[in-house]
C-alpha cells in the first residue's frame, strides 16, 4: 500500500495524509483486509484512489500594460486589445472584464478582449484613462493588469490671422 495512506482500524476509515496533487501524483493504490475478532482474516481487496486535475493556474495576461491614441481621433474606437494565455492548464477559454474602478468611459468585449472608449479622446480635457484588465479562465481562476491610456497631444487649435483686412 501507499505510504501516504493510514486506515483507521475500528472504522475502516482510509485517509491520505499528503495534500492531493494530480501533478505530483495522480493516483494512490492499496489494498484492504478485514480482520474478524476471531481473527479470520478475508482475502486483500485491492483499491484505487484516482486523483481529480482541477484547474488550479490562472492564465497568464499576455497584452501590454499600455497604450496610446491620438486626441480627436473618433469616439466609440478600439484603444486596446486584452490577451491571455491560458494553455499552461486544462481549463478551455479565457474571458475579459474590466475591475472594478476603472474608467467609466471604457468598456471591453468579454470574448475578444477588445477595449473601447466611448469619449472622443481629448487631451485637454483628460490626458491619462487607466483601467484594470480582468482575465477568468474557466474554472474561476483570475488575473489582472492595470493599463494606462495615454492621450498624445495634437496640434487642435486653428490658426489665428492676426494681419490687417486690406492689402497695401
């Protein structure tokens, strides 16, 4: 019989005395004999303990922790995309989410990871977004960036004709 494992020999009670890891070890074996109080003894009866593969990793965010868009350049545009890789494990599929706090102004698609801003971006007005970035894989298992925005400043403001009305 395994080592990792006791029995208890008024209950019958079988216990593993290790934390259970499918990576480490994905299935105990050992074998049980009863013993009457005559001492008869029945034939050993062989039993395997078959430890479940949870998904235990989070995926790993695979996308920048920044980006960049030009002032005035449209409201309603992709400014970011999220990415995560999640095959390090046995859970299938990544969704997004931004946390909690994040920009107001910015939304993500939670299957493309596709991050949105509602406003027309206008330096002046507001220079930096920041948002959060939230990968879940399958089985509940989460990661999370913060990303910065960065506004770039465009020349915005028309020129102003300061000569006189008539020519000379």
């Amino acid at each position: 019989s395994d080592s990792a494992l006791t029995i208890d020999v008024t209950t019958g009670e079988v216990r593993l005395n290790t934390v259970p890891d499918f990576e480490a070890q994905s299935q105990y074996s050992f074998a049980v004999i009863a013993t009457d109080p005559a001492g008869n003894a029945s034939d050993a009866k062989s039993v395997t303990l078959d430890i479940n593969n949870l998904d235990e990793v989070a995926a790993t965010i695979t996308s920048s922790n920044s980006a960049s868009v030009s002032e005035n350049s449209g409201a309603g545009q992709v400014i970011y995309t999220a990415t995560a890789d999640d095959s390090a494990d046995i859970s299938d599929g990544v969704t997004f989410s931004l946390a909690e706090g994040s920009d107001t102004a910015l939304s993500i698609d939670s299957v493309t990871g596709a991050v949105t801003l509602a406003d027309n971006p206008d330096y002046e007005a507001q220079d930096i977004y920041s948002f959060t970035e939230v990968a879940t894989d399958a089985a509940g298992n989460i990661s999370d960036q913060l990303v910065t925005l960065d506004i770039t400043n465009v020349d915005d403001t028309a020129a102003v004709i300061t000569s006189g009305e008539t020519a000379n």
